[in-house]
C-alpha cells in the first residue's frame, strides 16, 4: 500500500490578507475587513443514508445532494444605501420570487503583504441569512456582520491564485 501525505505544505491563515469576492455577473463586491480565524467553506457533496435490517446495521449508501455553505464575519463599517453589504444581503429588489445567486470566490493569500496564494470558488451562491449586526464586548474589534451562504454546487473549485 502506498504512503499518502496529506497537509505537508505550509498552512495557510485567512487573516494573511485573504478576500471575499461575490460577483453578480456584472460586478464584482470586494468585501474587506474579515475577522481573523471566521472563515469556513464546507463542501455539500452528498448526504448519507443509514439503513438497518433486522437489527443489523447495513453499509450506508448517498443519499441526495447537499447544499455548500460559506461563512465568515466581517467587521461592520457605516456603509449603507446602494453597492454596500446591507444592499448586497437584502431581499428587496427582487421581483420574480427567485433569490439572487452569485459566484463567491475566497482567496487565501501565501503570507502578508503578498500577490499569490490558493482560491476557491462557489458557482449558483445565495445569501442564507439577512443582514444583521452582532456586537462586542472585545475592545480590539469592531462589531461585526455575519456572512452565511449557501451554494447549489456540491463542492468549490480550487486553484492557484495571482493578483492580476
């Protein structure tokens, strides 16, 4: 059997200057001041359906597919009104009863101040939640937004990223 080494390169931390970009189709929101140590991308793929038979436990078999998700904080800024995050999350413009979707795209950058790093990205994305503001007691951060989406890809892609 062969050896397999997984997590043999160096880690990366969210927090080096990486980015959240969500696009439309049209534009692209660049959303900034991400709070250290919250982003989390968990991939949908399939569920897992459990059976038994007469007691014995059979081997479980997928199920259907599941919904990706997206979360991450942002510290909150006095931006409102029109191309703001508020504006981005709301619900109002819509008139044909389909909720928004749009590709998100996460970039993990190799260290500070640096150009290269690892991405992935999220196609047929929603925003789960609305727009909220959740404070803190913490006197080094701000109050922060909490960012939760859904995506109806079963998995991001990954790639290598260069700023352009």
């Amino acid at each position: 059997m062969a050896d397999k080494n997984i997590g043999a390169s160096d880690p990366r931390r969210f927090h080096n200057g990486g980015l959240l970009i969500i696009s439309d189709g049209t534009d692209n929101f660049t959303v900034k001041k991400i709070r250290s140590g919250t982003a989390r991308c968990r991939d949908g793929r399939r569920s897992i359906a459990y059976a038994a038979d007469q007691g014995a436990q059979l081997r479980p078999r997928l199920g259907d597919k599941q919904y990706s998700s997206i979360e991450l904080d942002v510290e909150f800024t006095d931006e409102h009104g029109t191309d703001s995050l508020q504006d981005l999350m709301s619900l109002a413009a819509v008139t044909d009863g389909n909720v928004p979707e749009y590709t998100v795209t996460i970039i993990w950058l190799d260290d500070l101040d640096e150009t290269a790093g690892i991405q992935v990205t999220y196609a047929l994305s929603h925003f789960s939640e609305s727009f909220s503001i959740e404070g803190t007691a913490d006197g080094e951060h701000g109050d922060t937004v909490p960012i939760r989406m859904m995506s109806r890809t079963e998995e991001g892609v990954w790639a290598d990223y260069t700023a352009a």
